[in-house]
C-alpha cells in the first residue's frame, strides 16, 4: 500500500476514507486480542494452563474478516473452517473473552470443548464455527462439505477457510483447490492463507518454491490476492472484495495475507516476543498521525481491555474442572451403551 | 431377491426419498457407472467426485456438521489409509466439541479379501475401523442386514462406517426387503442399469419400506448349545455353513452370532451364547496382531473366565504385508472354509 501521506486528499488517504469510528472499532477488538493472548501465554508460563497456541500478530487481518462474516447458524450464513491463530476472528465476531481463558484453563466450564482441547480451538454451533482441530490443514477438507451444501443452496453465504503457509504443504490445501473449482460444481469459498513465513522454525523459503501461495489460483483461472495483513484497512478491503466476489458469482477465491508472528510458533517455540512489524502499532501510528485519535485514547482502550481480561481469568480461576468420568459424555451423541467397555482393561 | 449391492442401492433410494438423503457421492459412484459394485447406480442424488479420498472424507464431514446427512463411498477400504486423520477427525468431532456438533454421516466401503484383489483390494480393515472411537461400524453379511443397517445408518447422528464385505456383494439372502419383488429378474430390468448406453436410462424403484437392523445389535445366524462362533462379514455363512453341515452329520450343536456391528458391538449376546455354550471361537479376517477379536477374547477371559469350558480361541488373517495374489497365497493367508471347519471341530472335540 506504501505509505498515506498526511497531504494527500481525504479521498486519496484510505485510513482517512475508512473513517476514526470505525477504525477505534477495529483497534479496541485488535488490542482485546492481543491482551487476551498475552494473557493467555502467561497462564501457559505460570501453571495456569498447559500448551499455548494462538495468533497474536495476525489481529490486523483476522479483526476486518471477522466483522464481515455473515453470523448465524445454518445454510444460510457463513461457515468458518479457523484454526488456532483465529481469536481475533472469534473476539471480532462476538465471543467472549472468557471462554478462551475457560479453554485455556481446561476448567469444566470450557463450551468449546469440556476442558478436552487446547486453547483457541472453538466450536460454536450459533455462529457456524465448526469444531477447530489440532490436526494441520484438515479444515480446508472440511469446507468442501459446507461449501457443496452452500452450493445446493439458494443463499448468498459462504464457506470461509483460515489457515497457515506451512500446511498448504498437505493435500488437504489442494483438495480443497480442487473440489472448489470443479467444473460440475464450483464452490462458494474464500479460501485464506495467512502466511506468517514460518512453519514452526522453518523458513517458508526453504520449503516452498512458488513464486507466492496466491499463484496457486492461477492455475485454475480462479482470482487470487495477497495482501498486507498488517495493514487494517487493506486488509478490511481485500477481504470485502474477495467475499463480495464469492457471495456473487458462487465461486472460490484465494486470499493470501502476510502477517506477523509476534509470539512465534506456540508454547513449543518459547512463545517469546519477536522483533517483527506490529499491526497494532502500525494502526496506532497511522491514527495519530491523522489526528483521528491520540497516544491516551490508545492508552485507555489498553486498560479497559486489561481490565476486563483480568475480570474474566479471575473469574475463571474460581471454576471447577472437569468431572473424570465426564470422558464418557459426547463419545456418541446419545451417550454409551450400556455394554460399552469402560474400565480399561481388565 | 436383492443381492447385497443392490439392497445398498435401494436403502439409499430409502433415504432419498424419506430421510432427507440429498448427497452421494465419491469415486465413479454417479452415472454412468454407480460405483464398481453398483451400489449407487441410477440414485438421483448420486455424483462423481474428484479422486481424492481425504476430500471425500472431509467433504462429508462437513456436510454433516450442515446437517445434510451424507453419504460418502471410498472405492475400496484399501484406500482409505491416507485418510486416516480425517477419519479420527469424523470419530472425535462430538466428543472434542463438547457435544456441540453431531456427525450425521455414512461412509461406505467394500472391505476384505475373496475376489482375487491381491494386495490393495484385499484388506480388512477392522482394527483400525474399532479404533476410530466415536465412530459406529457395522458390516452386513445378508442383503437384509445391509438394506436395514444402512438405513439406521442414515438417521444416526454419529458417524457410521459401513464395511461392505466385497465377496457378499454379488450374494442373494434368503429373505425378502420389504417392498422389493420376489422375483430376481424383474429386480433386475427395474433397477440395474443395462450395458451400452445409459444416458437416457431411468430405474423403476419398487415401493420399499422402511426396515431397520439396529445399529449394536447382533442376530444369530444359527442356533446351537454346544458351541458359539462370533463372526461377521465375509465369514457369516461361511460359518453357518459350517455349522449346519455339522449338524447334519451330529457333529455338535454350533451356534452363529453374527455381530453386524463392529462398534458398538453387542456384548450382551456374546454373553448370554458364551454363557449356554462354554466355548467360543472368534472369527474374522483381519490379520491377528492387535486383532479386533483379541478384543472380544480378552474380555471374555475378563468377564466369563468361569463360564467357559474350554479356552478361547481367535481365528483370524496371518499378520504378513499383504494378502499375495495366487489363490494359494489368499487362502493360507485369511480363513477359508475348511479352515473354519477345522478349528470348529476342535473347539468342540476339547475335553471340557
């Protein structure tokens, strides 16, 4: 996008044509976000919680795709396939922030998964989250199903499916290029990459010699984008185009966003800070260079998001954990025969 | 009298038509073919996907958390392994959401030795199907059994995987669907497709009516006091062959149980033949280490260790790489008849 000058028209400066309210909007769920998630590693490092997983560095892109879903539940609203870098999209969407913390805690109270899945791996059946898996790249498999069934359906909802550079290394990355763009029935998918140049410690260059994820969309005629994810308001209008280009023409589109990993990989990586380009300052910066706001509206956002996390894990710390036999629940939707083995053993 | 692929057909023609069915597919399971076996041929809602058994594993997977009810076919379970994840993923969806997502969904899948397939179209794949927790598995050995299985199948809301044993699925039964014509050839001109061009080829389906084999419940294929043998598939009526020859010949009262269901299974008709028999055979083609009835045995040692007149005993695959392609290989390598024949007889021969 390079940089906006001061000087430029109004009409010329897109933070100035995106406009302060909404971008105060953007930033307060980007720095709950952001607090949340550091939040989350410090329960991680002090006992509070086991692994930690999550996508700080990625709020700039995953806050303007999360407030342009169509929310609901069923056919007729957007499906999303997340995965573990995907708060900001939850917390953009509605969430609480008080449901990561229960995740991350591994309390009984958890919704998303009874206190059996590691932190930031939702399913909320309202909001058409489906269950986010550990496994790697399996939710672009995964959306072929509800993109068929948007498909056979007259609607204007898409299938929406957010993952990493690493794992479009998997076949699932191109099954899903592929059933999406079946010429007997192409699916109304946004495909997202976010590409933080890394797969746990390995450069992306070492491994991947396309010339850019986005060109995988050329082979198949489909349109494709990479964006700065670390810029807000490109970000907001590549996701707005590509998802009006799906909701349209009922067709995938890839989208491929470069985003910061500020925490590195997870728990397993350290979950250290690292020296790389911070959207939230970017924002920041660009907004108090506009005038649209000043260095203490910023400083207020910070502390009442720090507050309200606060609130919400010692909240969470007075909740029970799971039940043991609880392990029994869900293991079919109607619960156990009778006969089920259930000692372990002998 | 439907053989086993077409009783599929017509279950599925069932759920098209009652249960909200709006979505086959999977390899060559749309026209013009309607799968290998021909268990999706003329099925309106039937279509050809890519060749891509993750994708098609995925792609139900998430028309069941849709609600569509799908129904996937993998060409043969022998190509189901680099799915393998997926198929965890179908298993531990309920259970890792909290309960907040059903898995409504089917895949079918010809499994197990007895058509000459050699080493990729051979397998069993048993074990790792009852590893699969949260997943149900059932396998017919009767035209009946599949056309019911396949319709409780249809309205589970976890996800069920359907073994079709592939040497049955040419097999006739000895009992009617309800609604299909007694009579094979007119079955025949009505449903299966003809050879040569089918662009302009409709099935006539007959009125079939709604039957269920629920899903965990085993059937006794044959009564017996005197010994049990707990089988499934392909060796069902090898096994109550057995048993009614030695019957004929005063050879010993063999009773079948024919489990139907994988997972769950039905412990409780397991218990109650090994209970009035003493002896048990356990019976599958699966290779035989970590084998599915070392399960069943060693429960029943757990379990019935003082019901029981005589030890167990587990007859099952070879465990080697793969099954060869000679029928000199195949046969030594799963269960055959004489095989089953043998161990029968001894199970009934040892000194209580």
């Amino acid at each position: 996008m390079g940089n906006p000058s001061v000087a430029a028209p109004k009409s010329a400066d897109p933070y100035l044509a995106f406009g302060s309210e909404k971008l105060l909007r953007l930033h307060d769920l980007m720095v709950k976000a952001r607090v949340l998630e550091e939040r989350l590693i410090k329960m991680s490092k002090s006992g509070d919680g086991f692994f930690w997983i999550g996508g700080p560095g990625e709020e700039g892109f995953n806050v303007p795709l999360g407030l342009q879903v169509k929310k609901g539940q069923g056919v007729q609203y957007d499906y999303l396939h997340l995965h573990y870098r995907s708060s900001a999209i939850m917390l953009a969407l509605g969430a609480p922030v008080i449901d990561d913390i229960r995740q991350m805690r591994s309390v009984a109270t958890d919704p998303y998964s009874k206190g059996r899945n590691f932190v930031n791996h939702p399913a909320v059946p309202d909001w058409n989250i489906v269950p986010v898996s550990p496994t790697i790249e399996t939710q672009y498999s995964t959306s072929i199903g509800t993109g068929i069934a948007q498909a056979h359906t007259k609607t204007d909802a898409i299938t929406i499916v957010n993952g990493g550079d690493g794992g479009t290394a998997e076949g699932d990355f191109h099954s899903c290029l592929v059933w999406a763009n079946r010429p007997a029935l192409p699916l109304p998918i946004l495909i997202v990459v976010v590409n933080n140049g890394y797969a746990i410690s390995t450069p992306e260059p070492t491994q991947h010699g396309e010339r850019s994820i986005a060109d995988w969309g050329k082979v198949f005629g489909m349109p494709s984008a990479t964006v700065d994810g670390n810029d807000v308001v490109a970000s907001w209008d590549a996701v707005a185009k590509a998802m009006a280009y799906v909701r349209k023409e009922r067709k995938p589109y890839l989208l491929e966003a470069k985003c910061s990993r500020l925490y590195g990989h997870s728990s397993s990586s350290g979950a250290n800070r690292i020296p790389e380009a911070d959207c939230i300052q970017l924002l920041e910066a660009k907004m108090i260079e506009r005038g649209l706001a000043s260095k203490e509206d910023f400083e207020k956002v910070w502390h009442a998001n720090q507050e309200e996390i606060d609130r919400a894990h010692q909240q969470v710390k007075q909740e029970p954990f799971p039940e043991p036999e609880t392990i029994w629940e869900d293991v079919y939707s109607e619960g156990l025969p009778p006969s089920y083995p259930t000692k372990g053993g002998s | 009298m439907a053989n086993m692929a077409q009783a599929i057909r017509l279950a599925l023609h069932y759920g098209e038509e009652n249960l909200g069915v709006r979505e086959i597919f999977g390899e060559d399971v749309g026209a013009p073919l309607g799968g290998v076996f021909t268990a999706t041929q003329g099925l309106k809602t039937a279509w050809n996907s890519p060749l891509d058994e993750r994708g098609i594993i995925g792609a139900a997977l998430g028309l069941a958390w849709a609600g569509f009810r799908p129904v996937a076919e993998v060409q043969f379970v022998d190509y189901i392994f680099n799915a393998i994840d997926m198929l965890k993923l179908c298993g531990n969806a309920t259970w890792m959401s909290g309960g907040r997502y059903k898995t409504p969904m089917v895949l079918m899948t010809p499994t197990g030795s007895g058509i000459h397939g050699s080493i990729y179209h051979s397998h069993s794949f048993d074990s790792v199907a009852t590893k699969l927790h949260g997943m149900k598995v059932v396998c017919p050995s009767t035209p009946l059994d599949a056309y019911g299985l396949m319709i409780s199948a249809i309205k589970d809301d976890n996800p069920v995987l359907f073994l079709e044993p592939k040497a049955l699925l040419r097999s006739r039964g000895a009992e009617l669907i309800p609604g299909e014509p007694a009579d094979d050839k007119e079955l025949h001109a009505m449903i299966d497709a003809p050879l040569g061009d089918r662009s302009k080829w409709k099935p006539r389906w007959p009125d079939v009516q709604e039957y269920e084999v629920p899903i965990g419940q085993a059937r006794v294929a044959h009564e017996g006091t005197d010994a049990t043998v707990v089988t499934h598939g392909r060796l069902a009526p090898i096994a109550r062959e057995v048993a009614g020859e030695l019957s004929q010949q005063g050879a010993g009262s063999v009773e079948v149980l024919d489990l139907r269901s994988l997972v769950p299974y039905d412990w409780e008709a397991i218990k109650a033949s090994i209970k009035k028999t003493g002896r048990v055979l356990f019976l599958n083609e699966e290779t035989e280490i970590t084998n599915f009835g070392e399960h069943l045995l060693r429960r029943t040692v757990d379990e019935l260790f003082y019901e029981l007149k005589v030890r167990p005993r587990l007859l099952c695959g070879k465990a080697t790489p793969g099954i060869g392609l000679s029928p000199n290989l195949e046969h030594f390598t799963v269960p055959q008849k004489a095989d089953v024949d043998r161990v029968v007889r001894d199970l009934l021969a040892e000194p209580a």
